[in-house]
C-alpha cells in the first residue's frame, strides 16, 4: 500500500498545516513519524514511507511555513517551541502515544527535543545527518534565505545537481523528484522554493545552544544514527563522541554521500527496518 491520505489540522494559532498518512492508522504500535530538515517537507519521506507503510502508519507532516502548511506573518513563530507545540497537537489529533522519530537535521534536533517534552510518547529515535554539535550550516543558510526562481523543472534539478552535487540520487528522474520537493510553481510561471524564506531570519539571530545535555537524555532511548561520509554538518569527531555518550547507540555511515542521506539507500532501509524490528518486539 503506497498510496498516502492528506489531511490538515489547525494550530493553537489558526494556521492550518498538512500532514500526509500512509498505511493502516490501526496497525499497532509504534507509528513512524517522519520530520524534515529545515527547509525541506513531507515529500522527502515518501520513498521511506511507502517502504514502511505496510507494517506501520507513517505520518509526514509539513512544518508551518513549509510545503502545503501556512506561512506565519511573523517570522519568529519558525521556533522550535513552536514546532514541538504544532507536532504535539498532531500526535493529539491522531492518537497516537507512541511513536519512533525519523528526522533528517532539523527533525533529528526535534526529535531530541520530544523525548525531554513527550518523554511517553517518544519509543527510539532515528538521527539522520545530525548531531549535538551542528556544523557547516553557514552556506546553506546562505542558499535558502533568498528565493532562486527556475524556469522549468530542468534547470531546477539541474541547479540541485550543481549546489548539493553528494546527495545519494542515481538517475535525472531522483534529481526532479528532489527538485519537485524543492520548488514550487507560482503564479508568475516561474518555480519558487518550496518554503518562506523568512524562516530564517530566526536563526540568523539566535545565539549557539549547547545540545549535549540533550542528547544526553536519550540514553534510556534506542537511537540509530545515520551519517552521510561527506558531511559537512555532522563531523567523524561528533559522530564518534555520540557513540561515546550513548552505551547502546546504532550508527550507520553512508559512503560518498553528503548531507543528508535520503534514508532510501539499501544499507538505511535495512537499519531502519531492523530498528522498528527491535521496538516493537520491545
């Protein structure tokens, strides 16, 4: 079963957001639920989801300012606290009290962030091309703060191809996939980036956290960690200190790939699968 329902819900602040649910909302327990990297939206999950979706509901949601989810007039509300709040109203929403994160940089920081504020509702938690110190963000925050217009979806892949040229796809149709999940087509004929730039602006302003004591908290959890071998956001030192502060962290390194894996790799799929494995036999 590959084909996914789509459905919205209202934040605590009017916005509504979407959400995408694949599989059986009555399979048991856990369900997946899939958080995208910063910029990014549910259409990254789809691949992952659909391989997963005949064992466990997967929930893909869009953060607000995001894909199919309302922009925010005020750009300070792009916050995590925001973002926890808008995740626990669809865990609410939805039932479901207890999942196992699957998050991609972003969602790998919100997924730590849920086990200290949902601490029952969060089962294991997948950590893809992140970690506790965050790295080389700098020239992607350079690239997606300003809207880059494509004329067709050639280009747009072809654009995609040249700025993130170690991202794990293997043919010209993954490459306008992945700029399917990027662009959008707007009013003007043109494609837009597929998220509010000013999203950014937060960031831009917010001074470094020490996310260690959060990691840290994860000990009583299962954790997989992904990492692309060509990262740039996620180092070999940082990467090998997780496995230091976690006795029971399950890492994976994905060869030639930067970030961030896109979790379909064979090698992921089969982490991810022996991962659930493990859960849900408890």
């Amino acid at each position: 079963m590959n084909a996914y329902r789509e459905r919205r819900y209202t934040a605590q602040d009017g916005l509504s957001l979407y959400y995408r649910v694949y599989g059986h909302e009555h399979s048991g327990s856990p369900a997946i639920l899939c958080l995208p990297g910063l910029t990014r939206n549910s259409k990254d999950f789809h691949g992952v989801a659909s391989h997963f979706c005949d064992r466990y509901v997967v929930y893909c949601p869009d953060y607000r300012g995001r894909g199919q989810s309302d922009y925010d007039a005020n750009a300070e509300n792009y916050a995590p606290s925001t973002y926890l709040n808008d995740l626990r109203h669809l865990l609410v929403l939805n039932g479901l009290h207890r999942v196992v994160v699957i998050g991609t940089s972003l969602g790998g920081l919100l997924g730590m962030a849920m086990s200290v504020a949902m601490p029952t509702a969060v089962a294991g938690l997948v950590m893809n091309d992140i970690g506790p110190n965050v790295e080389g963000l700098s020239s992607i925050i350079d690239y997606v703060r300003v809207d880059r217009p494509q004329t067709n979806w050639a280009d747009a892949a072809a654009e995609l191809r040249l700025r993130f040229p170690d991202l794990s796809l293997q043919n010209e149709c993954d490459w306008i996939d992945a700029a399917k999940a990027t662009w959008r087509e707007g009013a003007d004929g043109l494609l837009h980036f597929d998220w509010d730039v000013a999203l950014i602006k937060p960031i831009l302003r917010q001074s470094p956290i020490d996310l260690w004591p959060l990691f840290s908290a994860l000990r009583r959890l299962p954790v997989l960690a992904v990492r692309g071998e060509k990262s740039k956001v996620i180092s070999q030192i940082t990467f090998d200190k997780m496995a230091g502060a976690h006795p029971d962290l399950q890492q994976v390194t994905v060869a030639n790939v930067g970030h961030a894996p896109s979790l379909r790799e064979p090698m992921c799929l089969d982490a991810l699968g022996n991962f659930m494995d493990r859960i849900s036999s408890g």
